[in-house]
C-alpha cells in the first residue's frame, strides 16, 4: 500500500501495530500523541540528514583545497622554466629565417632572393618535422607511455619470485603496444602480495575495536558507541551512536585527541538520545571544547573543515519548521519520565 494520501486514522493504527510489534511504550500514547511522536521522528531525521549534506560539502572542500594547493605548488617550480624551453624551440626556424632576411642588402640580387626562397623551404620543413606545439610538452606521446610503464609496475610492484630479465620483457611488450595478459599471468603465478601490517592508531586500547578499515569505542555501561574513520593524515572522522542506532554527534579530530573525545562523547549518548533537539554537530563541538578545557585532558582541537566551527556552533540554531518546537516539547518530556 502507497504512503501517501493514507487517512489519519490508518497511519495512527499502522505506527500503533509497529510500536507494539517493537515493544516502544508509545504504543500507549493516544491517537494524537502518536501521531505527534511520529512527526518528531521525521523532522529529527531531516535534521540529520541536512547535519550529514553540510558535513560531506565542507569535508570535500577541505579536500579539493588540498589537492588544487599541492598541484600548484608542485608546478609552480617547473611552469616557467618548461614555458620557456618549449617557446625558445618553437620559435628557433623562424629566428633563422629572420636572421636571412636582416642580412640582405638594399638592393637583393636574383642569387640572394632564391638563397632566401631556399631558407623558407627549410624552415617549412623543420616546422613540419617539429610536429604540432603540443609535441614539445609531451613528446612522442611519453606520457602515454610512461602511464603504461606504471600500469606494469603497478601490478607487479610487491610480488615475491619475479625474474628482473621476465618484467623488462613485459614492459618492453606493453611499450610496443602488446596487450598486458602476460602481465596478469606473471602476477598470478608469482602469488599474492605479502600483507604489511599496519600499525594501530595511538588512541587503540581499552575499549577499542580494529574493525578494518575503521575503530570503534563501545561504552559498556550504555551501549553507545563511536566508530572512527581515518581522513588521511592525522584527522579522524568520529559517529556517536546510540545503542538503539540514533546518530547523536559527528566531527572531526586529530588522532592524538581521539583517547579523550571518545569516552566525553559516550558518557553523554544516554541524555541525548532521549533529548534530540540539538544538532548533532553542535553537540560534538561543544563536547570537544568542555574536553579541551577539562584539567588533565589531552588538548582537543576540533577540525572546523568537517564540520562548522565552534563559533557557528555558538550562534542561533537555524529556525524550526512552525510547530516543530510545541511538537518536540511535550514528546521529550515524556521520554524523559
């Protein structure tokens, strides 16, 4: 059955079967209650989902920022030295045609008018053997060829066994534009790379879990947990979650601040997963700040460019959809009893 154009009175028996199919005490509510719960619910997953939208855009900001300024630095060195070597050659025929022609006498004779005639066919032709001016940038397509080096050393790179003599054999194929099967087939034959371990962050201990490609911090006496992702660096990214799976707080840190954050994020995942009125991102900066300032905590410097600052997070929340306030009060109050 379509979710739209339902009459009130099914969608309050349909959220009243699921309730009481879950064991949620709202199943006890009365028809308006539970339709206000309801409501609740979704406007505090809209919250959520703008929280994450805001989130991912300034994380890839942050991002393209660090690429587009390690890529201008890297070619700002060569840019002019290589700009200008490219034109000295380009130019090189024409300076000796021009060199010709400032030698030439007031009056040319027939002898200096076909020795000049002469010099423009060679010029023509060495323009025509230099090729377009974009071979002086990538000449004879090295950088094609260069990529294919790489791909052949790419998959190679790390396996045990290989015969030297064999691998300049693929790559001289691969140069002569063979297709790469060889290439696999050596690979497989020579077994799969050996694993190199990886070393534990400096805030993996008690409590902590190595799930592969991410941590995880679990409050025994709650049921909270955070989950930490790395971002490349010394940056982490932090989720608290609620044992029943709510998102309560996300943000950023670096990973010497992980140890202190992660407890201070859990102690409080019980009051705030019955209170969700707040952003999440203003929780977790507000949380790493009373971190910082605590005695005796490693000093919490929270990452503005995953998540807004600290001084966004002191401003005035964005307005609430009309109702939202008079709905949300009364639920956690009851949530709260």
């Amino acid at each position: 059955m379509s979710v739209w154009n339902v009459p009130a009175a099914g969608r309050v028996a349909a959220l009243r079967e699921q309730a009481e199919r879950s064991g949620d005490p709202s199943a006890a509510l009365s028809d308006l209650e539970l339709l206000n719960a309801a409501y609740e619910s979704v406007l505090r997953e809209q919250i959520d989902t703008r929280d994450r939208y805001m989130s991912l855009l300034t994380s890839l900001r942050k991002h393209d920022e660090q690429v587009r300024t390690a890529a201008v630095a890297s070619f700002k060195g060569n840019a002019d030295r290589f700009a200008q070597d490219a034109v000295r050659q380009q130019m090189r025929p024409f300076h000796e045609l021009l060199y010709r022609v400032e030698k030439l006498p007031d009056r040319p004779g027939l002898q200096q008018l076909e020795d000049l005639r002469s010099a423009g066919v060679r010029v023509a032709h060495q323009l025509s053997d230099a090729g377009p001016a974009e071979n002086l940038i990538d000449p004879d397509g090295a950088r094609a060829t260069l990529r294919s080096v790489n791909n052949v050393v790419g998959v190679l790179e790390g396996r045990p066994g290989l015969d030297g003599a064999e691998v300049l054999g693929l790559v001289k194929d691969v140069l002569d534009g063979e297709p790469p099967s060889a290439v696999f087939a050596v690979a497989d034959r020579a077994g799969p790379r050996p694993e190199v371990p990886v070393a534990s962050p400096p805030f993996a201990g008690p409590g902590w879990s190595d799930l592969g490609r991410l941590w995880a911090f679990q409050d025994a006496d709650s049921g909270a947990h955070v989950k930490a992702y790395p971002m490349g660096g010394e940056d982490w990214y932090l989720d608290l979650w609620s044992a029943q799976g709510q998102l309560l707080a996300f943000g950023s840190a670096t990973a010497d601040e992980v140890a202190a954050l992660a407890p201070a994020l859990t102690a409080k995942a019980e009051a705030w997963s019955q209170d969700r009125s707040e952003y999440a991102w203003r929780r977790f900066a507000d949380t790493a700040e009373a971190a910082r300032e605590a005695p005796g905590q490693a000093r919490v410097r929270t990452a503005t460019a995953s998540s807004p600052s600290l001084t966004a997070g002191r401003s005035a929340p964005p307005q609430a959809p009309p109702g939202a306030g008079a709905a949300a009060g009364p639920a956690a109050a009851r949530r709260s009893r």
